[in-house]
C-alpha cells in the first residue's frame, strides 16, 4: 500500500522544509523509543517519521515521490543484498538497523534520544549523528534570521541616522538543548523526568539584544538593514542574523516616489501671472528661493535640481518638484479692486459688478 508522507508528518503538500524538520522534531519526540521503552507501536510510528522524513527532506527524493508516490524507478547500483534494479518501495526494508534510516547506535538502531536532539540541532537529514564513516555531521542547519520595523522619519531617511533599539529574541536553552526535556541521572535527555527546569519545557529562553543601528542616508520603505549575529542562537551557540526594516513616517508636507520628493506650493495670483520668486522650505528646514515664470497655471510642477533623497544602492539622487497652488486674497481693499476691475474691463472677463 503507499503512503502518504506528508500525512504521515501532519503537513500539507505545499509544506517548506522548515515546516517539514519541524514536524519530524515533534513527532520524534513523541514516538522515540528512548521515550517509549517496550512500546512496538512507537517504535514503528517513529520509523514511519523517519521514512517520511528521509524522502521528504531530499529535494531530488521529493520531487520524485509528488510524481510516483512512493513507488518510483531508482538508478544506479542498489544496496547490498537489495533489488538489481527497477521498483524500489519505500518502507520496505527488513528492520530498521542498517536500513537507509538507521540512525546508528543500538536500541534495534534507534540510537539515543540525546544523540537524536543533538543530531537535528546539528541538521542532520536522517537524524544519525555520525556519518556511515563513523564522523561528524560535515554540516549544520543555520541558526534562525529575525526581522524587525525600525520607524524612522523623512529628515533620518535623507541625513542618515544612528538608532538604538532593544530586541527580546528567543535562544535555545543551554541546559535541555531546545527539547523542554529534563535530563536523567545519567545525563540523558528524558521526558519521564519532567520538563527542564531551565526553560521551564519550553525549549527557548528569551535573551535581550541592545542594538546600533546604522541607517545611511537615501533609504526607502522596506529597506532591509543587516545586523550580523544578533540574532537568536541554535544549540551549538551559534546566532542568526537581524535584519532591521526600515519604515518611514508619513511626512505632512512632502511626498516621496522613489528618491523624488513633491511638495505643494502656493504662488500668489500676481506672482503666477507676472513671473517671480517666492521663499520655499525644503526637508530639514533648508530655505531657498523657487523661481517662477510667468503664466503658471495651478497644477504644474517646478523642478528643484538637487533637493530629492541621495543616491543609494545604485538609486540615483534625486530632485524635488514643487506644485504650484495658485492662491487669491480674500480682503481685496478699494484700490485692490479697482484696478482689478480695470484690468478685467480691458481683458474682456465676465467679472461680477459690485
């Protein structure tokens, strides 16, 4: 009969691999006959969690078994003693020793559950913690990266700015090695013990990161700042990165797109007809002067070379564009309009008598 895999780790086809070691970690734990003595059932749930594990682990294995099943062709020589050649099935090797699952050691080559925790903290595939060779896993899983927002403003974005920040990140627990279990008298992780004093079962304990923060000038929304090694550790000590996220503050006066900045400007009706110049502001409270041609019409946009967000990462710098707002006085005195009144006489506008 085939089996299902992925039901058999409790994963959905679609599942990542992390999501697939951390099934496999949980079950494990469950069913192994460290933790089961005697129990036969526990032991052939465990060696189903291996099998699945094995194959579903193995990006060639798995690609392999979402085609066939668990029934597929196998190239190249066999094992000792196995099929020449053609269909090989999953889960049917005789025993579980010595079997591509064995994972070393005795217990009806089960091995230890300490050498097993010890071996997933280290990434091993099949969960051995020694090689066929008698060695060292050659190689180990990563320790987990975590990302955090770092709120900034419009004026940090276009100077650069330095920020301290605290982060709580979860370590792995020195004393059970991130299996929430008590160890034995003989030193030996065991779940009949209780949960690890430590951790309290949890695995992790939480460890505080204070922070420097370098944000260089001309950073966008989501640009991701890299913190090396501050992350939280693995078994082994070793810590993942932080990667801080930049998000900016909504600006009341300036838009942003890309390294563009826009501002609106008002213009005062006779600057717009007759051409001018008018005091503006820019980030960081830097005044110029923005000149204005005459017949501006609301609307348009005045470029301001220079005065956008720095270069970075191969954005080049930017400019800012001032939206012209056109803006009429509201407490016109009697000469006011008057000559108001003249001039739309002599334009021919259908202006309102007093």
């Amino acid at each position: 009969m085939s089996k299902d895999f992925y039901k058999i780790l409790g994963v959905p086809r679609t599942a990542t691999d992390e999501e697939i070691k951390k099934a496999r970690l949980k079950l494990a734990r469950k069913y192994h006959p460290d933790l089961n003595p005697g129990n036969k059932d526990a032991a052939d749930k465990f060696k189903e969690v291996q099998e699945a594990y094995e194959v579903l682990s193995d990006p060639e294995k798995r690609t392999k078994y979402d085609q066939f099943g668990d029934l597929y062709d196998r190239v190249g020589p066999q094992p000792q003693g196995g099929p020449a050649g053609g269909r090989v099935r999953y889960g049917e090797t005789e025993g579980f020793a010595g079997s591509p699952f064995d994972m070393g050691g005795g217990g009806g080559g089960f091995g230890g559950f300490e050498e097993f925790l010890r071996s997933m903290m280290e990434g091993g595939a099949t969960g051995s913690p020694t090689s066929r060779a008698g060695g060292r896993a050659s190689s180990a899983a990563p320790a987990e990266d975590i990302d955090f927002g770092l709120d900034i403003t419009l004026e940090d974005a276009l100077r650069g700015v330095e920020k301290r920040v605290t982060l709580t990140v979860d370590d792995v627990c020195p004393d059970c090695s991130g299996s929430g279990s008590a160890r034995n008298a003989k030193g030996q992780f065991d779940l009949n013990k209780g949960v690890c004093p430590k951790c309290r079962g949890r695995g992790r304990l939480p460890a505080s990161r204070t922070l420097t923060v370098k944000v260089p000038p001309g950073v966008w929304d989501d640009y991701r700042i890299a913190l090396p090694g501050q992350g939280p550790s693995d078994a082994r000590g070793r810590r993942g990165d932080v990667f801080a996220r930049v998000q900016i503050q909504k600006h009341p006066k300036f838009e942003r797109d890309g390294q563009n900045l826009t501002f609106d400007v008002g213009v005062p009706y006779t600057v717009a007809a007759l051409g001018g110049e008018i005091p503006i502001e820019m980030v960081g409270g830097k005044r110029s002067g923005l000149l204005v041609p005459p017949g501006i019409q609301t609307g348009q946009r005045l470029r301001v070379t220079g005065q956008g967000m720095p270069a970075l990462d191969g954005r080049p710098a930017g400019d800012a564009f001032a939206r012209v707002k056109i803006t009429v006085p509201k407490d016109l005195n009697e000469r006011e309009r008057a000559m108001l009144e003249e001039l739309a006489k002599l334009r021919n506008d259908p202006v309102r008598k007093k």
